[in-house]
C-alpha cells in the first residue's frame, strides 16, 4: 500500500513537472532545436571530451551508452508524446524514452570537462542542464527520464575517472597521451 502511494505520488510530480515545462513556449529552446534534437547531437557531446582523455572518454562513453540502452529495453517506458495527447511533440525520438541518452552523454561530458577546466564547471554543468530540460520541452522524455539519465552520466564519468586516475588501467592501456 505504502509503495503504491509512492509510485503514485511520483508519477503525479513527473507529469506536473512535464506539463508545466512542455506546456509552454520557449523561444531559448526553440532556436536550439535543429541542434540539440538530432541524435548525433548526443553523441558528438558524449565524444567531445576525447581531446581531453581518449580512454576516459571511450569508457565513460560506451559505459553510459550500454546502461541507458540497457535500461531502455528494461523499462519499455513510451514516449510522454506517445501516452498523452496533451504533450506538445516538439521534436522527433525514436525507442523507449527511460533514460534520456542526451541527459547521461551532457553530464557524462560535463563531468570530464570540468575536471580539465574546473574554473568553467558552472557553465559545463549550465549546458548539460540546458540539454536535460529540452528534453522534456520537447516532449519526449518526462523529468524522471532526464534525472535518471543525468544521473548515470555523472556517476559513470566519476566511476571511470577514479578508475584511470591512475594513468594506467588493468589491462595495460595507457590512458595519458
């Protein structure tokens, strides 16, 4: 009974947070669309630390990219465009919607970005932000979906950068340039 009531009263703050994020217009995310929309655009973002650490990035990113498809095909949860007809669909997805791919690869890469740049952090972790919530503007993931994959993004990243901190891994890969 206690977890019914859990589930409910979740599911009632996810939809609430969807409706007032999808429901209304906003130009700041609407320019970005073209860009951030694409799934390319997760990918290049979830890369783009390799200029940094190629080996933590390489681990980071597959580590990520298998848990959320991993989780996806776990969960089957459907898009919030597929399930209620009152969601604006701003933007084309494909597949299960828990968890947001763009979410896990912005806070993947915003991890390693700042540990380079610590003094820019803020706006690394500013950006990823920006990408969790234009997921659900767009109206294809629920809040939930974005936490959840934020979440495995920065978890994994700081993961594999304590695994590598040590420049070499265990199975004698070099992870310095």
């Amino acid at each position: 009974m206690l977890i019914s009531f859990y589930a409910f009263a979740s599911e009632s703050i996810d939809l609430m947070l969807l409706k007032s994020i999808n429901g209304t217009d906003e130009p700041w995310f609407d320019v970005m669309k073209p860009v951030i929309s694409t799934d390319y655009f997760a990918g290049i973002v979830g890369i783009s630390p390799l200029i940094l650490n190629r080996n933590q990035t390489i681990l980071s990113f597959g580590l990520t990219l298998g848990e959320v498809e991993l989780l996806k095909l776990l969960f089957h949860r459907p898009r919030p465009f597929q399930t209620y007809n009152w969601v604006v669909k701003r933007a084309n997805a494909s597949g299960y919607s828990m968890p947001s791919g763009h979410a896990a690869m912005a806070f993947e890469a915003a991890y390693i970005w700042s540990e380079y740049f610590p003094q820019f952090s803020f706006i690394f972790y500013s950006l990823a932000t920006y990408i969790a919530i234009s997921r659900i503007y767009y109206g294809v993931h629920y809040p939930s979906d974005v936490i959840v994959g934020s979440i495995l993004g920065y978890v994994n990243s700081k993961i594999v950068s304590k695994i590598t901190d040590s420049k070499t891994l265990s199975f004698g890969f070099s992870c310095s340039f």
